[in-house]
C-alpha cells in the first residue's frame, strides 16, 4: 500500500526491504533528485496508538546507521530525506495512509 501510493505521487522505487546486518530500510525511493528513506508503520487502528508514534529513538538511530551504509555501499552523493508512512486499517477494508516528509532527523548521539 505504501508503495502503490508513493509511486501514485511521482517517486520511484529504488528497493524495499533492503538489509543490512539485522536492520532494514523499508522503502528507498528517489524523487525531484532526493534520495528518500521511507519507514512504514502499520496499524489496525489507532484505539492504542498512532502507527507514526512507533518511530522513537532507537528506531531512528538503526534508520540511520542503515541509511549510512546503504549510501556508502552504492556511492550515493545526493540530499538525503527521512519519511514516515502512516497506514491505518487494512488491504482488504478501508484503510489510511498518511505521508510525513521529513519526519524525523537521525539521532546524533
């Protein structure tokens, strides 16, 4: 879903589930000459929590330092952008999607 809507709104899918070590990048995608790293969260409902809320520090921190290694490892010199991609419900019901650009700067500590 939250690919189908990025590609619905002009990016382009450079890989999904890319790993490293025993972290991911859910989503990189490139749009307008940005190299976009997209984290997706996924919820039922919102009864206990917002799936955006999910992103907290350590979350962050293992976005970036994957985010640091899938840069250097395919020698990507282009402004770099951290996104959250909010999806409430389900494929087959109705569901959400909410899209928050710049979501969140990697932790520096």
């Amino acid at each position: 879903m939250a690919a189908r809507y990025l590609l619905d709104n002009g990016y382009a899918i450079i890989e999904r589930d890319w790993r490293y070590q025993r972290r991911d990048l859910d989503i990189i995608a490139s749009k307008d000459g940005i190299l976009i790293i997209v984290e997706v969260k996924t919820r039922h409902n919102t009864d206990y929590t917002l799936p955006e809320e999910a992103v907290g520090y350590d979350k962050a921190k293992s976005i970036a330092i994957s985010s640091n290694a899938y840069v250097k490892t395919h020698r990507i010199n282009m402004p770099l952008r951290f996104d959250i991609i909010a999806v409430t419900g389900s494929p087959d019901s109705d569901y959400t999607i909410k899209h928050i650009p710049d979501a969140f700067y990697p932790p520096t500590r």
